[in-house]
C-alpha cells in the first residue's frame, strides 16, 4: 500500500506523470546522457531555441550553443564524469545559446546529475534572458549616460542626505570648491556654507525636507578650501530614492557679484560727475544764492559801523542788525553745505524716504533757477505716498536733472507760457512722479533713444543727465519713461517701488 492507503502508481504511469510535469514546465527541460545526446526536449525549450524535439532527439546537446562552447562541451562533459573539476555540473550560469535560425542569446542554465539512474543522465533547465539583459544593458548604458553627463556638468551637482551630508558630488562641484571628492563627500553643504548664511540655509533645506516648498532657491557665500568666499547659486530640490535626499545644483556667481560690484561703483562716479556737472551749469543760480546773503552780512556790518560812530549807538538796533548778520551767515552756510552733500562722493545709503520731501527740496535747490527763467511752477502732492527705498541724494539728482533740462525746453517760449507741473501719486506697487513742462516735447526720432548716453537735444549738452538718471532709478528697481503730450510739451515719469515692511 502507499501513503494515506493508496497503491503506488505503477512505472509506466509514473513515467507519464513526470512527462506532464516536464511539459507543463515554463522553463525549458533537457534531459541528456554522459556522451550529450539529447533523450528530453520539452514544449518550453522548443520555443526558446526553435527546433521541435523530433529535430533535436537523439543529437548532441552542443546543437544549441554557440562556438567556441559547442566544440568544448564533450571535454567539459568528460572531465566532470572522470572526476576533474566540474565546469557545468550543479553550477547555475549565464552563458549563450543558440536557435535554430543561427541567432545566439543569452539564457541562464542550470545543470544537475539525476540520481539513482545507470547510465547516468543530467538534467538542465533554460530560461531565455534576452529581454532582461536587453533591460540590464539599457540600464547601465543609462546609468553611464548620467555619470557622464554629472561629470561633464558645467556647474557642481550634489546630492546630499537629510542630514545635509553630501553622498555624490561630481568634478565641477569640487573644482568649485578646491576640495576633493574624498573631502567632500566627508562634509556637509552646510560646512561649506559661511558662517552667516547657515540659518537661511537651514531654513530652505528643512523646508524642502518638509514639503512646504518644492525646492529651494538661494543665494550663499560658501568658504573655498584656500579660505576665500565664492558666491553661489543654490537650487535644490528633494526627491525620494529609498532614503530622502536633496539633489543640489550650484552655480558660481563669484564673478558676477564682482561685476556687479564694479558696475555700482562706476554708476557711482557717473552719477558724482553727473551732479558736479548740473553744478557747473547752474554755477550763476549758486553763484546768486551765495551772493545774496554775503551782500546782506557787507551792508549789515556797515550799517553797524555807523551805529558805533554816533558816540552812543541804540542797542537794540545794534543787536537786531548784528543778529541779522548772523542769520545771513547761517544762510550762506546752508548754501554751502547743500552744495556739499549734492557733490559729495560717498558710499551709496538708501532709507525709506518720502518722496514729496525729496522733491520739496529739489524745488528750494533749483528756486533761482526757475525765478531767474520766469518759470511757473505747479505741484500737486499726494498725501498717501508709500515710503520708498531710496538714496535720496541720488533721487534728487534726478528729479533735479528733469527739473533743469524742462527748464532749458522752454527757454524759447514766451515768459507767460512757461509752465511747470511736478505731480506725485501712488502707484500700483509704489510711487510715481511725473514733470511735464510746457516746452515743444521731445522730436519723434529722438524718443527710442532718449535715454542712451549722448543723445540730446541741447546745443551744448553732453547727453550724458537722463542716461544717468535712468541707470539711477533702474538700481532702485524703478523705472523712468518719456511720455509725449501735444498740448503740455514733455512729460518725463518715474516709477519707484514702495519700500517693504
């Protein structure tokens, strides 16, 4: 009796079951003998290599591989079965086969000696893996496309754990930063980041981390390796590859900060020689101002004098006209010190600043200039200006440039015609300052260049006041534009941002 009660299944039934087992097999089954003569072909190993196994029973095995395996099967064969080292046998392997059509691919096989069985019969299993080497070989000629491209990358690219510790940099990143890609890869991005943008740093990266932004943008100083700072770009982002990480690109911006610097400082000295020369052309107004009150302190003094030879002076005539000595001199010192502070080259400051009180001054600045030339000026000030960021020197500059040169257009006009109108309003995202005067405007093919250094329509000018004037306003983040009026002459507009919270 058999298990459980039942009769053993008799040989030939018990043959016929393994046969419906090898034939239901996914993975293709050939059984052979200790010469290679094939006595198992099943329906899965018919697909794979092509033949039928009436086409393949009864031959040798190395039918279906390749050279120079076919030609060195049967040593292989016998010296497993006289004992040498086996090459084949219990050894699970990746090699090539052969189809029927000529055309090898890989398969991965394995062999083992069916024990019990006289002569002796191995047994092996084939599992065609062209689809999947196909896969691995896509897969790591992508993988090599992407170092190369890291590698090749003009900018550094990181990426770093949670933790901020750097676990992949690529050549850029290091000639970046004068580290190798040992050092760095023993460091974190915020050893490399100076001392003051630490926490700004430590803000976006654990933002990023955190899903409350989708990336991070900003700008750091990071330390070299021989101590100097490089100005960088960071733009990061936070992707998910078994563990969290940040995958980083840096850009130097080292010198673009320094050509920054240098264009600040040459629009600096533009705008000081810029003001010496408004100067210059309203030497005969200073000139004036200057004058009056040291005509007053001369006629004052010699009023005192007569009071002193009348033996017994009033002294409360003497006192009040030396107090009005001492007023004009006070007057003449103010002259003196605005003069300074116009031409004075210093350091740009900018402050919030109310614009009515930058053009309230610019007025008293230019008050000879404009009663010299008989011009009548208007303003219409808004109360509720938003404070703007500003140098208010270099604001005044300006506004005092579009002052004068509306001045010069209207020299021609009739005394009674010469109108001036300086108007403040807020604007949608800041304040805005127009001057319109009543000149003849500015000629249509003079507009698109109005603004470019050397262009002007003055007989002696330079060209050189709205240039500057522009640069200035667009270095506060505004903007300065002509407007044409048919009816008012010119209108120049200026635009500045209201200064944040």
């Amino acid at each position: 009796m058999g298990v459980n009660g039942t009769h053993p299944a008799a040989p030939d039934e018990l043959a016929a079951r393994y046969r419906s087992i090898i034939e239901a097999t996914v993975d293709g089954v050939i059984i052979i003998d200790e010469h290679g003569t094939i006595e198992t072909f099943n329906r899965a190993a018919e697909r794979i290599f092509g033949y039928t196994a009436e086409e393949v029973l009864g031959r040798n095995v190395s039918l279906l591989m390749p050279e120079p395996d076919a030609g060195r099967h049967d040593a292989y064969m016998q010296r497993s079965l006289g004992g040498g080292e086996p090459r084949i046998i219990g050894i699970g392997r990746q090699v090539l086969g052969r189809r029927k059509s000529g055309e090898t691919f890989p398969l991965e096989l394995g062999v083992g000696e069916i024990a019990g069985l006289a002569p002796r019969r191995f047994i092996g299993t084939v599992r065609d893996i062209t689809r999947r080497r196909q896969l691995e070989d896509a897969l790591a000629a992508r993988e090599q496309e992407l170092t190369q491209l890291l590698d090749n990358a003009p900018i550094g690219i990181f990426a770093a754990a949670s933790s901020g510790r750097l676990v992949q940099v690529n050549p850029a990143l290091c000639a970046l930063t004068g580290y190798s890609a040992a050092e760095l890869l023993a460091t974190t991005v915020s050893d490399l980041t100076a001392p003051e943008d630490r926490d700004y740093l430590r803000e976006a990266y654990v933002a990023v981390f955190e899903g409350e932004r989708s990336e991070c943008q900003c700008r750091l100083r990071w330390m070299h390796r021989d101590g100097s700072i490089i100005h960088v770009e960071l733009h990061a982002v936070a992707v998910e590859s078994g563990s969290p990480l940040v995958i980083g690109q840096v850009l130097n911006r080292t010198e673009q900060v320094r050509s920054e610097r240098e264009s600040r400082e040459i629009s600096a000295r533009l705008a000081h020689a810029g003001r010496v020369s408004t100067l210059g052309e309203m030497a005969s107004a200073i000139a004036h101002e200057i004058n009056q009150p040291l005509t007053a302190i001369s006629a004052f003094a010699q009023a005192c004098c007569r009071l002193l030879d009348q033996g017994e002076p009033d002294q409360a005539m003497l006192r009040d006209t030396l107090e009005s000595i001492g007023a004009q001199a006070l007057r003449a010192g103010d002259v003196v010190r605005r003069i300074r502070g116009f031409v004075s080259n210093r350091e740009s400051a900018r402050v919030a600043s109310d614009l009515n009180q930058i053009i309230a001054a610019v007025l008293e600045f230019a008050d000879f200039d404009l009663r010299s030339h008989e011009v009548q000026v208007t303003t219409r000030l808004a109360d509720d200006l938003p404070t703007v960021l500003v140098d208010p020197l270099q604001i005044q500059q300006v506004c005092l440039n579009l002052v004068r040169n509306a001045i010069d257009a209207m020299d021609a006009q009739p005394a009674e015609q010469r109108r001036l109108e300086i108007v403040t309003a807020r604007g949608s995202n800041g304040a805005t300052l127009s001057c319109s005067d009543s000149g003849p405007g500015v000629p249509a093919d003079m507009r698109e260049r109005l603004f470019q250094p050397f262009q002007t329509t003055k007989a002696e000018g330079m060209g050189m006041g709205l240039s500057i004037s522009a640069s200035i306003v667009a270095a506060h983040g505004g903007r300065l534009r002509y407007a044409d009026d048919a009816a008012n002459g010119a209108s120049f507009v200026m635009n500045l941002p209201a200064a944040l919270d």
